[in-house]
C-alpha cells in the first residue's frame, strides 16, 4: 500500500514540474537559444559567411 502512494506521489511531481516547464518563461529561453545555437550550427555545416543575415539581426 505505502509503495503505491509514493509512487502516485512521484508521479504526480514529474508530471507537475513537466507542466511547470511548459508554462515557464525560463522554458522559451532555453527554446531561443536552442534555436540560436541550431542555427550557427547549419550556417558553419553550408559554409556560408551570411553577412546579410547578420545585418538584418542588428537592424
């Protein structure tokens, strides 16, 4: 019996910080910067300078 309740209680806190995540602002900066670092990524892999990019982005 006690092993059920700790493990409903596990549960429930996994899924609770899940949903914390998603609805945190935190959460959408680690997604910016994610696709920040994605994109330099590809950028490096085709070799290209992209100089007009860049200009846009201080715009």
């Amino acid at each position: 019996m006690m092993k059920v309740f700790i493990g409903s209680v596990v549960v429930l806190l996994i899924i609770g910080v899940g949903i914390w995540l998603m609805l945190s602002p935190s959460f959408k900066k680690v997604g910016e910067t994610a696709s920040k670092v994605k994109e330099q990524f590809k950028e490096e892999e085709n070799g290209d300078n992209n100089t007009e990019k860049e200009k846009q982005r201080n715009e």
